[in-house]
C-alpha cells in the first residue's frame, strides 16, 4: 500500500519489560501497568520470535511495534481494558518494522473518524477497516459471527485540548440531514500509560470529511460502504453492546491491569 495513501490505522512503539505468566501469557510492563500482548496469525513468526528472546535471554527494556486494542464497557464510569497486538520488536539488530524508524518510544500514528461513542466519555479516533477487493471476497466465506469479530471498529480515547476540530456527537434530535458527519484525521499521539488513554502531539495531515473506503458490519448483512461514512451511533450500540457489564469487544479475554486510576 503507497505510504502517502490516506487510510485507516493505528500503529506504534511501546517499550518495557516483557514477561509469560504462569498460564503462558505474555505480558509487557510499563510504569505500573501490565498489557497482555496478542498476536495475529500473520504475525506468528515475530511472536515466537519475541518468544525466544525472553526465554534465552531475558525479557528487560523490549521495543515493540504493535497495533492498540481498546475494549469498552457499556457503563461510561467503568474504565476501558487496553491490550497490544504485537507487529514486530527491535531485537538490537535492525528493525523489523518501518514504523520503528519514523516513530519515538510511544508514539503512535492513529487514522480515523473523529468522534464521541457512547460507552467512553473521551472522544475517540474510531478506526475501521480499510476496503480492499481481496478482504471483500474474504468476508462473502466468513460465518457472521466471524464478519463481526473482523470488522469490529477499534475505538482509541484521544486527549486533543483545543482541538482544531469538533468531534462529531450524535444528536437523536435531529434528522439523519441535519447532522454534521465525523471528520477523518490523521495524528501522531503519545500513549499515556498513567491514563490508558493517547494523548495529542501534532498533526499528520489536513482533516477531511472524506474518509477513505472501508468495510462496515450492517445489521442484516455485510457489504462494503462506498458511499459516506456512518457514524457510531447509540442506534448501532443498542445492539452491539451487552446489556450486563460485559466488554463490547469479544474478540480478546478481558487481562488484569494494574491501573485502576479513574480518568
């Protein structure tokens, strides 16, 4: 994919100390918090990789390349769980990944509509999927309940004072017309551990209403969205969202995380 092709994403550098817990989970350490790090099947090889370091050497100061994975609670009061998909990791020698290079220890690029949801109180960058053909006939094989775990959006609380845009919050009062649509930034942030949240660095390029083409979950069936881009709407979480305090993302075991600061 051209690197000045604008599309959806969400990828940095974290750093600490990477440990495997007694049931075999790998966890990274930063500040005070423990993060359960993921791998996707693609990624197996950097993940054994990583595996193998820690185990013959040791599992001190790794840098990792990863994508953010947030999940939200239905209740607005009850902070959000945050988890790391691992990409690849500086092993000394050089890195495996481009973003290594271009970005600093926590520092993210986040792509994505500007906006508020409803189960966070922080306005977040809500990441979709990018549309391409082959991910387009990928998902005409998939069972729907394995479409909705692939097009889950990823939802990133982002501390953007005196923003230089709105975001978009949805309005029941008024007709599907007269609202405004969420606008598609593209930033780089800095993740604030002591708050699981990113906080606003710069810029990456001039906010738009013309959001790139992605694939959307819609309610009796999957398709692409050619068209505008929907907001997340309380319509859409009614039905997305478990009743019980229950995470609205089922596609990873909630972990125990240290932080249990408010925001």
């Amino acid at each position: 994919m051209d690197k000045n092709q604008k599309i959806f994403q969400a990828i940095g550098i974290i750093r600490g100390d990477v440990f495997i817990s007694e049931e075999s989970k790998v966890f990274i350490q930063i500040d005070q918090n423990s993060y359960l790090l993921l791998f996707a099947p693609r990624c197996r090889k950097a993940y054994q990789a990583l595996l193998l370091d820690v185990k013959n050497h040791s599992g001190k100061d790794k840098r990792l390349v990863v994508y953010p994975k947030f999940i939200h609670f239905p209740s607005r009061d009850k902070q959000h769980i945050v988890s790391f998909q691992l990409i690849g990791f500086d092993n000394g020698a050089s890195p495996q990944d481009s973003a290594a290079m271009e970005l600093g220890d926590f520092e993210f690029k986040l792509s994505g509509l500007w906006q508020f949801i409803p189960v966070c109180r922080i306005p977040c960058i809500s990441v979709l999927r990018n549309y391409t053909e082959q991910r387009s006939q990928h998902l005409k094989e998939l069972e729907p309940d394995k479409k909705a775990r692939f097009l889950k959006a990823s939802h990133l609380p982002l501390l953007w004072k005196d923003s230089v845009i709105t975001p978009f919050r949805f309005n029941p009062k008024l007709n599907k017309e007269q609202l405004d649509k969420p606008m598609f930034v593209s930033v780089k942030a800095k993740f604030l551990s002591h708050r699981n949240v990113f906080g606003f660095d710069s810029l990456l390029g001039t906010p738009t209403p013309d959001a790139p083409r992605f694939l959307k979950l819609r309610r009796d069936k999957t398709q692409e969205n050619e068209g505008k881009p929907k907001p997340y709407t309380p319509e859409m979480s009614k039905k997305e969202i478990p009743k019980k305090d229950t995470p609205n993302n089922t596609n990873h075991s909630p972990i125990d995380v240290k932080n249990k600061q408010k925001i």
